[in-house]
RNA sequence: GUCCGGAUAGUGUAGUGGCCUAUCAUGAGGGCCUGUCGAGCCCCCGACCCGGGUUCAAAUCCCGGUCCGGACGCCA
C-alpha cells in the first residue's frame, strides 16, 4: 500500500525494477485480451498494462470489479514501452482496491464532459481531482510561498491578529455578527488596526495572510464574502515606499510562477505576461479625466465606478497605481497630504480588469487621527484600544492590502473568483 | 437590492404548441476486440425544477415560487 513513486517520478530508465503507485483509476481500457489501466495521483497519470493470458486469475478478477475514480494501490515491475504514455508501463503483480467509489459519479474527471461551476463547487473534492483545478491550488501555494519568502527576506515578520473582534465601529463595509458567549462580537474585515498596533508594538515590519470577512451583498464574480487578504504594515516609510515593495512583489510572484509553476500554467493553457518595473503612477485626477474623456462622468470626490475602472484599465493595459485620492473617500487612517490636506498619501494598485490592493502612508499622530476618525462619521469612542496605541510613541508608518484570490484570477486569467478558493462563501454558498 | 437570461437522464446538451414513445455526447449495465492513450463497434438503462393557469393538445405559452448564471449597485 506505501507509495514507492509518484507516476511522474518513475522513468523508462527504471526499466525492471518494481515500484507501487497509489492513486485513483482514471479510466479503464479494456482491449479484450490486452487491458489498460490508468492511474492518476497528484502528479500525473500512469498505466498499468494487464496481458490477461499473463496475468494471475486474482489481478484480473480485481481489475474487472474496479469502478473509475476507486482508489488503488499497485505494485509491479516498470516496462520501458515507447508505445505508452511516459514511455513506461506498469505491468502489476498485485492491485488491491483501498477504497471503491460508487457509481455514477457527481461530475467527470477526464476532461471528456463539462460541468457547471455550481455542479464542481457541490462536489469540489472530486473537482480537484481534476488536473485543471489541481494546476490551480497548486499555483495558489506557489504564489502564497513566494509572498512569504519575498516578505520574510525583506525583514517582515508574520503575525496573527484576531478574527473575532468586539466592534463594528471601524466604519464602511458591513460585518458579520457572531455570539461570543454572552456578547455579541463579529467576524474582522481587516486586519487594518491591529497591523498598525504593532507599528507601535516596535515589530518594525509585519505581514499577514488570513481570511477577512464581509458581509455585504455583493454578487459579482470578483467578490467573496470570506476572502484572504495579505496585508503588511511597515514603519519609518511612506506610501512610495511600500508602493515600490508592492509591484517589486507582484513582479516577483509572476517570475516565480511562471517558472516554477510552468507545469500548471500549461496544464491551464496561460502563457503568463509579466508585469514589467515600475508600475505606472496615475493621479485620482487623470484617471477620472480618463474615465470622464471615455463617457463615464465623475464628479471630484466620487469613487471609481466599475464602468470607470474598465475604462481606465483598457486606457493603461497593464498593472497600475492610482494616487493621491480625494482624502474623503479614502478611510480616516489615511494620511493627508500636508499641504493639500483634501488629498490623501493612499494609493490603489490596479490589474486592468480590476483593484487588487490599496495602501497608504497612515495617520501616526493622535490628534489628527482622532480628528480624522470623528470626519469620517465615526465615533472615537469605539476606537479606545487603537488610539491608545498613538499615544505612546507611535512611528510614521504605511501599509497595503492585497487581495490573493483577485491577484490570482487575474494572474491566470480566471473569470470567476469562486474558481481559485477551495470552498467559496458568498451571498448564497455556505456548504461545502 | 435592481435589471437581464436560464432550469431537460449522474454530467454536459438539442428541442420555442401536435412530427416528443424527447436529441446527442459522456456515464452506468451487458457483449466483441492483444497496444489503447478523449480507443472502436453492438445491445441496453437513465431526464422535461415545483405549484397553478391557458389550450382539443404544454418540455415549449402565462402567473407565482425555488434554484442557477450574468451585469450593475453595495464594497477599508
């Protein structure tokens, strides 16, 4: 039953030697006196060749009760076979069935017939058998494994801030209530102010990679009610420089996908492009110029409508920053200009089809924030244990959010967000 | 939340009033076949989302519901 190799790790040069492969039967050909099983496992595929005159009574006999996608474990000797997928085949001493699956199945796995997004996402444990899906996963670890070699080599340190906090007076998006024994608490949209204790809390550079929750009512196919956001927050820097540590990571992350994920991104079909250094910086002001030069008006102080994002997105063609942005639609922990205090230091990173991440320089003294916070609509009261923390010696700092699932469907030319999370929640999926 | 579109075998589909005892593929069951690789061939099984209405006649038209897709809105 121990796997000896993955079907990708034998080769025709182990020509004689006996291996055991575990995995699903992905199909079975049966020639009459020649029969051909395919294996799958995560790597790969591998055949198993039954020549039944060879072949023991109890093989056979275990072959013909075989169900596609049952779980198999065999053990054989590897044939050098120009004819076979590989150039190898597997001809078995034994087979034994380790978990039969019934029959019909909930959705195909061999890429003969489609399946609705809906119909995978009911049966995503069988979806991920498919190679597609898998290629998908796949590359989503690769990419989260880079953010955090890229980060940790660049002195971030990783934290874990709470998901279950005691107020929804943050402001904007609407939260999730939850009972927390006798209280009511809800589910954190950010990480946001805790990052920023921790500038204050002298760890100097921190990120995070963790679930954010919203309960808005969106339904499109660019938002999740339960999303992961990474987020990072360094001190003594300005929104420049955590701008420049943000397209040198996404460059990064592209470099390191398309190579060591090239496997994935052809079974995908994506030839991956390559955001090239820098991004281009854009004004607010340009981009509703843009926007309004293209038919979609906006008024000064408006946010970017979804028209205007796409307009602006085919404008540029490629990732981009817009900056400076009207102090007022941006959340109060942005940093004003001083000069200029109707604009603020916050800044919006753009793939073409849509927002990927938004940062700024924050607000590091107390009295402004407290003034910011009640300018929003907010009462400060709320805000106890986070002022608090600007009190004490709090250094100028900056930070940014970036979304995983928006930087990968865009990445890999995804159209559905639901596509590259394992079990999406939104307005109406709560199961599986 | 608003608007638009949709729901037919396990899966994906064709069918816009009678020719539907519902198409095709895949799949399941059975059979033939010693080099398949989306194997091929033969037989067979399996479906009109729910409720109401119109009509001589409804998968098809109308109304309500449920579910799904898309756009927009909402969205640190």
């Amino acid at each position: 039953m121990k796997r000896t190799h993955y079907s990708t790790q034998i080769t025709p040069g182990m020509d004689k030697g006996t291996v055991t492969i575990t995995g699903w039967v992905h199909e079975i050909r049966d020639l009459g006196g020649i029969a051909f099983l395919v294996v799958r496992d995560r790597e790969g595929l591998a055949q198993v060749t039954l020549f039944k005159k060879a072949m023991e009574q109890e093989v056979l006999d275990t072959v013909k009760g075989l169900s596609r996608e049952s779980v198999v474990s065999v053990t054989g000797t590897i044939q050098k076979m120009a004819q076979a997928p590989n150039g190898y085949e597997v001809i078995p001493k034994g087979i034994t069935v380790l978990s039969h699956a019934a029959s019909p199945l909930p959705m195909d796995t061999t890429g003969k017939v489609d399946a609705d997004l809906d119909t995978r996402l009911d049966a995503r444990f069988m979806d991920t058998r498919r190679p597609r899906t898998q290629a998908i996963f796949r590359i989503r670890h690769i990419v989260l494994r880079c953010i955090r070699e890229f980060l940790s080599k660049d002195g971030f340190v990783e934290i874990t801030t709470p998901k279950v906090v005691a107020t929804a007076t943050e402001g904007g998006t609407a939260l999730f209530p939850i009972t927390y024994f006798e209280r009511e608490a809800f589910l954190n949209q950010s990480p946001q102010l805790f990052k920023q204790l921790m500038m204050s809390g002298g760890l100097d550079r921190v990120y995070e990679i963790a679930p954010i929750f919203r309960a808005e009512e969106h339904d499109t196919r660019r938002h999740l009610n339960e999303a992961s956001s990474i987020d990072i927050e360094a001190s003594f820097i300005d929104q420049k420089d955590v701008m420049a540590i943000l397209e040198n990571l996404v460059n990064h992350v592209y470099n390191e996908v398309a190579e060591i994920g090239a496997k994935y991104l052809e079974t995908l079909g994506v030839e991956l492009e390559i955001p090239e250094l820098p991004f281009k910086r854009i004004t607010y002001d340009k981009a509703i110029n843009i926007a309004g030069a293209n038919g979609e008006d906006l008024e000064w102080g408006d946010d970017l409508s979804t028209e205007a994002e796409h307009i602006i997105g085919k404008n540029v063609g490629e990732h981009y920053f817009i900056v400076d942005w009207p102090t007022k639609i941006k959340p109060f922990y942005a940093m004003p200009y001083e000069d200029k205090p109707e604009l603020c230091k916050a800044f919006d990173m753009m793939h073409p089809r849509m927002e990927l991440s938004s940062g700024a320089q924050r607000v590091h003294n107390y009295d402004l924030l407290k003034t910011r916070i009640e300018e929003q609509g907010l009462n400060p009261d709320g805000f106890e244990f986070y002022l608090n923390a600007f009190r004490y010696g709090m250094p100028p700092h900056s930070g940014w959010g970036l979304g995983t699932e928006r930087l990968l469907m865009t990445m890999l030319g995804i159209e559905n967000i639901r596509e590259v999370v394992l079990f999406p929640r939104d307005r109406r999926r709560l199961s599986p």
